[in-house]
C-alpha cells in the first residue's frame, strides 16, 4: 500500500482540488503527462450533501449522502472517461475516500445525486444506511478528547458528522464495495480522509478486501492500491501516526510546517542538510509529504504557519526544496482562489464549477491559481525525473541560509534565503556544458530565457543568486542544457 505505481519517468502528485473530471482529463494530456507529473488526488468522487445555506462552500464534498458517482466534478461515465484519458497519458488517479462519516445534521437534505436523508434518524437510503451502521452511544469529539481519550476520537462524531462504525461487516461492504468499483475504473489509490477517527483494525480489515489495482489500465498484475492516511499528528495526541504506518503511508504534517518556518527566515536553511527523520519525520517510505493542503492553506485542520500561494517567492522555494530533495512522496496544492474560508470553487449561479481557463504563459484565470503550472514549480517535477533515485550528495551552504546539493551526477540545486547576493564557485557534479536555470527561465531552441550556467570539466560553475531575484532557486540538470 506504499507504492504509488507512478508510471516510469514521472513523480510528484498534485491535488486538483474541486476540479471537474473532464477538465482533470484534458490537463492530464495537455500538461501532467507531458511535463511528467506522477498523479492526481482528485476531491470526493461520490455524492455529498449540497449546502446551499452556506452558498455551497468546498467543504460540503466531505458530508457523503451515498456513494454514487455523482458531484459537481461530474457523473460515473466522466469520471470513467477520466481515468482511462490519464493513465494513458501516464498519470494516476487518487480519489479522496470519505469512509468515517456522513454528514452533519444540516437544514438541507438533498444531495448531488438527488439522494435524500433523515439525519436526525441518521437515515440515508441512497446506501442504505440506518441507525445500526454508526456508533452508539451518540457522542461528539470535543477538543480535550484528543489529548486524552483515542477511543472518543475514533467513536464519536467529528464535528457532528454522522460516526460510521467500521467494525460492522454491513459498514464495511459498502465501503469495500465503493473503493472496489473505484479500483476497478482505473484509480491507483486513495487518500483516506479523518484515517484518525477509525480503528487502524477496522482500517486493516477494509484494505485487505481490496482488488488490486486493474491490469487493463497498465498496472502491473498483484499492484496494490497506494494508500495515504490523514492522521495530522504534530505531537501530544492520544493517536499516533505509527499507529498507522504499518498499514500504510500517512500525511505527514510536520513537513510543510518546517519547510514553511524555514524559508520564511525562522529557522536558518544551513540546518537542512540533515532533512528527513532525523527532524523528527516519518520514514521516507511512510510519508506523503506537502507544504499546504485544502485544510491548512485556509486555517482548518492542523492549521499553523503554513506558506501557500499568498506568499509566493518564499512557498515556490518551499515546493522547489520538497521537489529537489529525495525525502518522501510530494504532493502539490493545486487551489483556487479565496479570501473567504468557507468560500467553494469558481461557480456560476446554479452551483456549477466554471473551468479554469488557460493563458498564453501556462498560468490559469477564472478564479483558478494552478500552483502546479507555475514554471519553477512544474519544472521541478522535471528535476525530479531527472534525479531519479539518485541521494543528495556534495551539499554546501554559507553557514546561513545559502545552500546547493546535488543528486548524484544528474542534477543540482541553489537557495539564497539571505538578504544578500549568493556568487559562488559551486561544485555541481553535472557533465561540462551549458545549463538552462529552469527557475529563471526555460530551454527555447538553443538558448536560455533565464539564466545560463556553465559547468566546467571539473563540475565547478559560477552560481548566482540576488536577492532581488524573482525567485531565491536556481536549478540545472541532465536535460537542461541549452545545446543537445
Ligand atoms: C457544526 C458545528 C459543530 C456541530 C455540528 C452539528 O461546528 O460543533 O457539532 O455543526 O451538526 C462542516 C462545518 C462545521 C459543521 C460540520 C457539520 O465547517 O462547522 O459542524 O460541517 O455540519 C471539512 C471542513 C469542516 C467541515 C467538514 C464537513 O474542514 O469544517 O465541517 O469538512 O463538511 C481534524 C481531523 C481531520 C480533519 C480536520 C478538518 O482530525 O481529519 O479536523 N480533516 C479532514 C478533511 C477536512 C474535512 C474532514 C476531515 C471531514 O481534510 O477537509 O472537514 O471529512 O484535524
Ligand atoms: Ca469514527
């Protein structure tokens, strides 16, 4: 459950959060494949609750009503035309699976496959669920419980949504059932949302009932889906993530929190050279790491200090760091943008998603920011290809916050998170030749629109870095040259 089986040459997931399956279709031809992304983590597949009292905010995807294929992201077929149109560009699809709960007890009770409910009587027949399929007695998470009482956090409701109780085979064929159809249409994993609030028992049960993921999509045969667990877990909680590593990997939290505090000048670069466990991190086969997600980019969640898309030069060099460096599995936040928390995707007057469109320079409009076509950070997923297993090697820094490395023989990367300019002579282990930055600038015929750099017969180049700089991250590798 480890495995992403990404197909070979890509890496890095990004979450298309509240993105329609058709438009996900074409930007996994258009621009993931292409560009060699890994993945995506699609928002809830199956119907949820429409909250029209809240002017449809983003989170009524996480109140399930059933588990029909039907959302604003669109209907089964779409979603099928989806994930056939990405595997076969070489990209994987990850569905979030809301498996702990329903939804709360909201005024509105129609869902976005014309389901209905009776909450109160914790009633849904779009499953069928009733009161026998959730924990009793009924109780709510209060916020002392998380300190305290592991089994209030698993059994009682999450901000008063519905307690699923996992333990029930009835509970678990439904879900088992839903993953199923899901695996079977192509899909190669999943996020398990609130992973915290059920019993790592009930968990191992439900993963075991797994197909394996579906040969006819490219898969090889015996692959297990790729299971990634939200479990935040900063510390001090009765729940642990080690609770959940022997099952599969887990979100790890402490990650974008570091990396955040760090290239916003807390805490000096210099100590990165020991990225990884030994900052208190998950083993790198464990963790799927993230500077911000859908929660903690708007205060949900862990919440916290954590660098988006409103801080741009410091979050692109955070996304660089994560991409350069071998530590973990990356996702990428893909958002729209918001002022308002609580505010949903671009939508008309009926509720329906508008698109993002697509500029001329790769950036999106309509309301859409697409972190993921911002050049330093799509061409980093380059990078990464081009490093492939290689470790860090030939690290330097300033004893400050500038700092280079190199992965294996194949590629090489410069921050300067200092106030003054970085002009060194640096190894980077890269064959002699001229080198696109593709930070600055990209490859265009035979010369570079951003910086040049040239390596010389021993490696060594002339690397710099102003603070003035658009972006405080030069990068080059085998595949950047401006002549090939
Ligand atoms: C309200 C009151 C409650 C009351 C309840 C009564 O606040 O006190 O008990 O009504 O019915 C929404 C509203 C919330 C409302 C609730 C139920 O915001 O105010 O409760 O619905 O109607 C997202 C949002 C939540 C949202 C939820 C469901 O973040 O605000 O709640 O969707 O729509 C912990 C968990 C972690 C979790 C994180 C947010 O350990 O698992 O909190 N993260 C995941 C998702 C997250 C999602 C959920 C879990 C729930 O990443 O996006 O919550 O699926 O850290
Ligand atoms: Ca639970």
């Amino acid at each position: 459950y480890k495995n992403p089986y990404y197909a070979s040459g890509h890496s890095a997931m990004v979450h298309l959060f509240e993105w329609k399956w058709d438009d996900i279709a074409d930007e996994c031809e258009r621009f993931l494949g292409p560009k060699g992304f890994g993945g995506v983590q699609i928002s809830p597949p199956n119907e949820n609750l429409v909250i029209w009292g809240k002017n449809r905010p983003w989170w009524e995807r996480y109140q399930p009503m059933s588990y029909k294929l039907v959302t604003r992201s669109g209907n089964e077929q779409q979603f099928a035309d989806m994930v056939r149109r990405c595997n076969n560009a070489g990209v994987r699809i990850y569905p979030d699976a809301i498996i702990n709960h329903m939804t709360g007890n909201d005024p509105e009770n129609v869902g976005t496959g014309g389901s209905t409910g009776d909450f109160h009587n914790w009633q849904y027949p779009g499953v069928p669920y009733g009161r026998n399929d959730f924990n009793w007695p009924h109780c709510v998470i209060g916020g002392n419980d998380y300190a305290c009482c592991a089994d209030r956090v698993r059994n009682c409701e999450l901000a008063g949504l519905k307690d699923l109780n996992q333990g029930t085979e009835y509970v678990r064929d439904q879900i088992v059932n839903y993953m199923n159809r899901l695996i079977d249409l192509g899909v190669a994993g999943f996020r398990i949302d609130a992973a915290k609030h059920m019993w790592p028992g009930d968990l191992s049960v439900i993963y075991s009932r797994l197909h394996n993921l579906n040969t006819a999509h490219g898969f090889p045969s015996g692959s297990r889906p790729y299971i990634y667990q939200e479990v935040i877990d900063l510390g001090g909680e009765a729940v642990r993530r080690e609770e959940y590593t022997s099952l599969a990997a887990v979100t790890e939290f402490k990650f974008g929190l570091e990396l955040s505090n760090a290239f916003k000048g807390n805490n000096q670069l210099k100590w990165l050279s020991t990225w990884g466990p030994a900052w208190g991190l998950l083993p790198h086969e464990d963790a799927l790491t993230f500077i911000d997600n859908h929660d903690n980019q708007r205060g949900h969640g862990a919440g916290g200090n954590i660098l988006t898309y409103k801080q741009a030069k410091q979050y692109k060099a955070a996304i660089a760091f994560m991409l350069a460096h071998p530590y973990g599995e990356p996702q990428l936040m893909s958002s729209f943008d918001f002022w308002d928390t609580e505010a949903g995707p671009p939508m008309d007057h009926h509720g329906n998603i508008i698109s993002p469109s697509i500029n001329s320079d790769n950036t999106c409009g309509n309301g859409w920011i697409c972190e993921h076509r911002w050049r330093p950070i799509y061409q980093m997923v380059g990078f990464r290809n081009a490093a492939g297993n290689t470790g860090v090697n030939d690290w330097w820094d300033n004893g400050s916050n500038q700092i280079a490395f190199c992965r294996g023989g194949n590629a090489f990367v410069a921050f300067n998170g200092d106030s003054w300019a970085l002009n060194e002579s640096l190894q980077t282990c890269l064959p002699a030749g001229t080198y696109c930055d593709v930070i600055s600038g990209e490859k265009s015929h035979h010369s570079c629109t951003g910086k040049a750099v040239t390596v010389g017969h021993d490696g060594r180049a002339h690397i710099s870095i102003s603070p003035g700089d658009f972006d405080m991250v030069l990068a080059i590798y085998v595949g950047s040259e401006s002549r090939l």
